[in-house]
C-alpha cells in the first residue's frame, strides 16, 4: 500500500473536506426526506387551499425533495470558504492571529458561526418554502382541475417543500 508524504497528504485533506461535507449533508437530507416522494405532497392554490381533498402529488414532493438537497448542499459553500478568505485576507484578522495565536479557534469558530448564519438565510431565499408548479407538470388527476373561484382551469399549483 502506497502512503503519501505527511505534506502531501495534509495539502491533499483541504480539498478532501468540502466534497465530503456537501455530499454528506446532501445523502443525508434525501435520504430522510425520500419517503415523501412515495407518499407526496397536497397541492394548493395561491391562498393554500388544498386543490384535491386527500390526492397527493409525487412530482411535486420529488421538486421539494430536490431542491431541498440542493440548497443543503449550497449551504456548505459559505462555511468552507468565507472563513479561510477572510482569515487570509483582511489585515486585522491576519495581525491578530499573528500577535495571539490562541486567538485563532476562537476567531475561526465566530467566522463560521457567522458564515452559517449568513449562509442559511441566503440558501432559504433561494429556495422558498412554498414552491410553484405548472398545472401542465403535475400528475394527470391534477392538470385540468378548475378553480372554483373563477371557474378556470388552474395554471399553477403551490406545494410545500420543506426547508
């Protein structure tokens, strides 16, 4: 078995950390969240009503399944790379550590604190809670359903996609 120089190996881990991170935290929300893509999720209209009394739709449920992975996913961005950029790149950041090593983890921990905090407000106004879907993109039972409001067929449906 063929081992790597401690320096290469250590230069090797930054990269190692992020894609685990992003795949982890990914897996992990699909899997949790995958039963619903079986059992769906209700569509409703634009004031939350639901549009098919105990009908369930599996296309929309596999969206918010998605797009919740996805924004878990992107969360992970800020929290890998704000902290190092800013660490690196701001002179007070730089003369602090320099003047008091053990300021370090503290400023590191606050950085990402931060970071995440930032972070996850971004990630969920990316992907809003309560999603939209084409009337056209929905399973057949839903497509040519008609408000009973206007008497039109509806054109899109809302569900919700988790956070």
């Amino acid at each position: 078995q063929k081992r790597s120089p401690a320096a290469q190996a250590k230069a090797l881990m930054k990269y190692v950390a992020f894609p685990s991170a992003v795949v982890a935290s990914s897996l992990n929300c699909y899997i949790v969240r995958s039963p619903e893509i079986t059992t769906g999720v209700p569509l409703t209209d634009e004031h939350g009503k639901n549009v098919l009394e105990g009908a369930t739709s599996q296309v929309a449920a596999k969206r918010g399944v998605e797009s919740t992975t996805l924004s878990r996913a992107l969360l992970q961005a800020p929290v890998y790379f704000v902290p190092p950029l800013l660490m690196g790149m701001l002179p007070p950041f730089q003369k602090l550590v320099q003047n008091n090593p053990k300021a370090r983890v503290p400023l590191t921990t606050f950085l990402l604190l931060v970071s995440f905090g930032v972070g996850l407000p971004v990630t969920t106004a990316i992907f809003p809670q309560v999603a939209k879907m084409d009337a056209n993109d929905a399973e057949p039972q839903f497509q040519h359903l008609v408000n009973p409001q206007t008497q039109q067929p509806y054109k899109v449906f809302y569900y919700n996609k988790g956070l």
